[in-house]
C-alpha cells in the first residue's frame, strides 16, 4: 500500500473538521479578518481570492464591504459550507493551491488566513500567488509564528505533546509549519516567489476558553497536524497528553481567564514588477 501524503492528509482532515470548524477554530482565526482585509485599503470593486477559504466567513466580510471574491479549499465540504454562507458576491471552488486553476494576472489582493502551514508546497502557493495577482496587486495572509511554550494556546499544546508523545512515530515528510513566520526563511522565499516590500505586524489574538477540555477539542476536532501525531500514540499516551492538556486549561479558569494568549503573524507583499530591459 502506497502511504498517504502530507497532502492527503490535510485534504481528509479539513473534511472531517468542516462541520466542526465554525465552533473550535473560527472564535480565534476570525479575530485575524480585519488586519487581512485593512491591509488592502478600500475592497470596493476588487476581486480578491482566497486560498484556503474554510467555511467563507472572510469572503462574506470582504463582500460586505464591495470585493468580489474566489474562495477556492481543498475540501469540498468547506466550499458547499461556504458557498451556503455567501450566496452571492462570491464563489467557490476546489482545488490545490499550488496549482491555481486561473488565467496570469487576474486578481488584485490575494489572501490566506492561516493557510499557509497545511500547504505542503508553500514556495509553489507564493509562486502561484504571484502569477495570477496583477502587476500591482497585495498578498496578505496570516502564520502562526514560532510558540512559546509557556503562556500561549499552541505553545502550551507543543510543550503537553514534548512532555508526553513519542515524536518518532510514522508521520508523512511535511514543511514546518512556522517556516513562513521566520523573517530568515520567510524573505527569500517571498522575494525568490515574485514578492517585494514585505512587512508583517503581530496580531493578539486570544483562543476562547470553551471549558476543561478546549484544547483537547481543538485537536480532536480543529486540528490536523496535531491530531496526526496525537492519533499515532498508544491509548496510555493519548489519556496523558488529555490530562496534561486539561491541566494547563484548568490553570486559567481557576484564574478566571476567558481565553489564552494566542499571537498571530500577519504578512503583507508588493508583486514585483519584472522589468524587460
């Protein structure tokens, strides 16, 4: 039996967790809409796409305010979710976003929330992103940096895991998933893709505590990264990282926190004009 990819991985993942995605992830992602959509100045008339769309709840603001948008999602039960949620002013589509099923130029913004770590070619995501942007157009689109392990949502779920899971279990080959959050890999990536003038802002975004068992939730149900590796420990292990991960939740409700730290990284890029000399 030939092993599944990274890639197919993800695709089934987002399937199982479309139904899901609204209640665990979108609290948090959606605090991220506002900065994306800001950086591209009046939406009036443009006609943005949007890679890794999920459930349209951007693509619903971004019309609300004058965009025509493509949403275009590897799982086929987020686009129907979507395009159930924005019946008109948007459409939405299938696909792999390093193979953009688009004409050169087309597009004035392109936009991703939180996309980029389930990509498993990002560099061919940024290339593409160019292609169909226009000799003047925007990509913003938003990373989870690096966690600290200490005082945030991932952070914590990252040092739960290093504490109790066996990392060397069977998991496909993967891009990191903070690549595009490092400025060292993150420039050459974007300037090599066709990108120019790049700038990022940090977001404080905050995950909403949901009761004991919220990140136990979010990696059952919100995740796929994490619940590959979570899936592939035994039983005991599994009972461990649940416990250690209702631990550290209990600390901030006994606090009477409503929600952990959870920073985001927003990215915004130029298209380089090529010059023919």
């Amino acid at each position: 039996m030939i092993p599944k990819t990274f890639a197919q991985y993800e695709q089934e993942g987002w399937q199982r967790n479309a139904a899901t995605y609204d209640v665990i992830d979108l609290p948090t992602t959606r605090q991220a809409v506002t900065p994306i959509l800001d950086s591209l100045g009046s939406l009036q008339g443009l006609h943005i796409l949007e890679l890794a769309s999920g459930t349209g709840y951007l693509a619903k603001q971004a019309v609300a305010q004058g965009a025509t948008v493509t949403g275009l999602d590897i799982s086929p039960k987020m686009v129907k979710i979507a395009q159930k949620r924005v019946s008109v002013g948007a459409s939405f589509l299938v696909g792999d976003a390093s193979d953009l099923p688009f004409e050169a130029e087309r597009f004035d913004a392109v936009v991703c929330s939180f996309g980029f770590p389930h990509f498993a070619y990002p560099q061919k995501v940024l290339k593409e992103s160019a292609r169909v942007l226009k000799s003047d157009g925007i990509l913003t689109f938003t990373v989870w940096p690096e966690s600290e392990l200490d005082n945030n949502f991932f952070g914590l779920i990252q040092k739960v895991c290093q504490i109790y899971a066996d990392p060397e279990v069977d998991l496909p080959p993967a891009p990191s998933s903070s690549a595009l959050a490092n400025p060292t890999i993150r420039e050459p990536m974007m300037t090599q893709a066709g990108f120019k003038d790049i700038y990022t802002q940090t977001l404080d975004l905050r995950w909403p505590l949901q009761g004991p068992e919220t990140m136990v939730e979010f990696i059952v149900k919100g995740s796929v990264r994490t619940r590959m590796l979570y899936e592939r420990q035994t039983p005991a292990v599994q009972a461990q990282i649940r416990a250690g991960l209702v631990t550290e939740t209990m600390a901030y409700i006994r606090d009477g926190k409503k929600s952990i730290p959870c920073p985001g990284m927003l990215v915004i890029g130029s298209k380089a004009v090529v010059r023919m000399d």
